[in-house]
C-alpha cells in the first residue's frame, strides 16, 4: 500500500467523520497541494525519516505556488508536518507500520499571534470605505465582535435578538458550497453596541424574506469566504490601506478591547477561545510596555497609538 492509499482511505475512514467539513477541505487542499505530490508514490511500509526530511525542506524552500514566491513559512510547515504525522500515527495503529517517521521532527506552536492591530486613522479609513462599498454592516459587525470570517458568513438572522442586543454565534455551523452545514449545537453569546444592532436592521430591509444575515444579492445564498475576503481587499484599496489581512479585525478587536480593560475572560468568550490561557498567550505581549530606555519614546508612541484606537474601539463598543 503506497501513501497516497492510505491517505484515501484515512481521509475516508477518519478524517471526514471526526472533523468539521472547512478542517476536511482544508486537510484535502494540504494532501493535493503538498503531501501527496511529494511521498504520494512511496510505499508505506518503505518510508523513512530521511525521506520526510528532504520533503519537508524542499516544501520549506520551493513550496509555494504564488507567483514570485519560493519556500514555505513556518505555519504552513506546521500545518504540513501535523497533517503528516497525525495520518501516520493513525497508521501505527492500524497495524501498517511500526513507528512514525514523521514524528522525528517538530515544528513549535507560535507563542503569540502574528497581528496587525490597526491604528486609529486606519480604523476610521477602513470604516469609511466599507459604508462607500455598501459593506459597512458585516465588516463593522467583524470589527467589533471579532468573529471568525467562518462564523460571519454562516450568521442567520434568527441568532439576533435585538431587544437584548445579543448575537448568538452558533460555532458548529458552517458553509459549504454556499450552504450552511450544522455539525453541532456550540454557542457563544456576544454583545453588540446599538450603532452595530441599528446597521444589522438597516441590512435586513434590503432582503427582509431571506434566513441569511449576510446574503450575495446575485446567487441570494451564503458569501464564499473567497468572496469575503475580496469585499475586505477591496475596502483596504478603497482606504488606501496595503497590509492589512481579514484576520487583523478579529487581532485588532482583541487588542484594543484588552487595552480597554475588557476583562480576559471576557476577551476569552467573546472571541470563542477554549481555554482563557490561549487569549492570554496570543495577545498580552501586544500591550506590554517595554523597560529599556533606549525604547522608550518608541514604545511610548507606539502605546500612545494604541490608546487612542482603543478610545475608538471604545466608542464603537459603547452599549
């Protein structure tokens, strides 16, 4: 039996039953795009430790397929090596092999998220040109609520309850082809300010009859996170902002709400974290203050920065 068999068969047997339909076809994409085009052919019982290496150097350095790349960074690798270990492992216990090659080697887990926190005038920019876009709701909703892009997409008007001004995000709810697939009945309630609640109505009225919060008004089903993230780029242009991913809302929510003084628990829950320790580990070195004299008046600009974006946050999060 080559790899590339028991992966089919893993992917069949395990993975798609044990796992969220967006971690299965994010799995699927890391098989075809790297795995399987490198050790597919190798034989599993014939795979060693010095192979994987050379598979995963030559991913680290040749191993992206945009134009004007060449190698691999670390999270990707991560991503790879895990996927990797985590099919052979499974191996191991099916009685195919006797260890795990893959487990000679070890990517570490990032101690802290790499973020963009957007600064006030960005915050404003990016705000700006959302409502010229007619896509103020859903990016103001992402903002301050620092909801999944997956979560965002997947919203039905029934998680609103606008008297309380709470959003119930469901997070075993997903799309799928532009369907909402329900894998599970996890919740977490977050509180909106009434600019956000009032700007959810406004949305409302443009397809009263439709059970999506957010609605393509050509296919009138869910948005693709692919279509998402081209709204987000053609904001940031409109803004004239370059370097700022969807993903930074949700670091920028987190930070400035902590410097705030929103509670960690709170930051915690409202993010949809596990475990409190993992907001803690992902955020607090972006409101440290260094000591050193020599950055001070670097650091104190740079908290001076973050001070007035959490004003602003704060504006936005007045309930």
């Amino acid at each position: 039996m080559t790899l590339r068999e028991y992966i089919i068969f893993w992917q069949e047997t395990y993975d798609k039953h044990q796992s969220r339909p967006t971690t299965y076809a994010a799995h699927n994409y890391v098989f075809k795009n790297h795995i399987l085009p490198g050790l597919g052919d190798i034989p599993l019982s014939e795979l060693t430790s010095e192979m994987i290496g050379d598979f995963l150097e030559e991913r680290r350095r040749f191993g992206n397929h945009r134009p004007g790349s060449s190698g691999l960074g670390e999270e990707t690798m991560r991503h790879i090596h895990r996927l990797l270990q985590q099919c052979l492992d499974q191996a191991m216990r099916d009685g195919l092999i006797s260890d795990n090659p893959a487990r000679a080697f070890h990517y570490s887990k990032p101690k802290k998220v790499n973020a963009d926190v957007l600064t006030p005038l960005e915050m404003e920019d990016y705000l700006d040109a959302a409502e010229q876009l007619g896509y103020l709701p859903m990016f103001m909703l992402a903002l301050t609520t620092g909801i999944r892009q997956g979560e965002l997409i997947a919203l039905k008007w029934s998680d609103l309850d606008i008297e309380s001004r709470t959003l119930t995000v469901a997070e075993n709810r997903a799309v799928e082809r532009r369907e909402l697939v329900e894998y599970g009945s996890q919740t977490r309630s977050i509180r909106l300010t009434l600019e956000v609640v009032d700007l959810l109505i406004m949305e409302r009225s443009k397809h009263p009859s439709s059970l999506l919060m957010f609605m393509h008004p050509a296919t009138l089903k869910s948005y693709s996170p692919q279509m998402v993230r081209r709204m987000h780029n053609e904001i940031i242009k409109e803004a004239g902002l370059d370097r700022i991913r969807f993903t930074d809302l949700r670091h920028t929510c987190a930070v400035l709400s902590l410097q705030n003084g929103m509670d960690t628990k709170e930051v915690s829950q409202m993010l949809g974290h596990f475990r409190t320790a993992m907001t803690r580990q992902n955020y607090t070195s972006y409101l440290a203050r260094p000591t050193a004299k020599d950055e001070n008046k670097s650091a104190e600009a740079a908290q001076e920065e973050l001070r007035r974006a959490a004003d602003i946050l704060n504006n936005l999060l007045k309930f």
